[in-house]
C-alpha cells in the first residue's frame, strides 16, 4: 500500500511539474514580443543610460568617503536623534 501511495504521489508531482513547464511556454512572450520589450525598455535611451551611470557614480563615490571615514555617517542623517 506504502509503495503505490508513493507511486500516486511521484506521479502528481510529476503531472503538477509538467503542467506547470506547459503554462510557462504558453504564457511566455514569443520572439518578437520580447524583443520589442527590450527595445522599450529605459535603458535602450542613451541619455538614460548615462544618467543612470552617472547616479551609480555618484553612489560608489559616497559609499566609498563613507567607508574610508570613521565617523558614522548614517548617524548624520536621523535629525539628531540620540543626542
């Protein structure tokens, strides 16, 4: 009885996995769809790019002071909290 109970419950997994992977490949995006996607998308504008890479910049700059300072920096920016 134990063995064609595990038997029924490998075979749903199974079943559930295969139905799972079969929804997935319809509800995916074909080719064209994805590349008209990735054509939208904001990082396609030039300009867009490199505001986005100048603000990366900036944030490596400030964690960079931040990490060669001793001070604590968060500590700065509660409004004076815990004086």
């Amino acid at each position: 009885m134990a063995g064609l109970r595990a038997a029924l419950c490998a075979a749903s997994c199974v079943l559930m996995m295969g139905s799972g992977c079969l929804l997935w490949s319809l509800l995916a995006p074909g080719e064209d769809r994805r590349r008209e996607i990735l054509k939208n998308l904001p990082e396609a504008n030039p300009l867009r790019l490199e505001e986005t890479r100048k603000r990366t910049a900036l944030m490596m700059q400030v964690l960079k002071e931040a990490a060669e300072t001793d001070a604590n920096v968060a500590r700065g920016f509660s409004g004076g909290a815990g004086k």
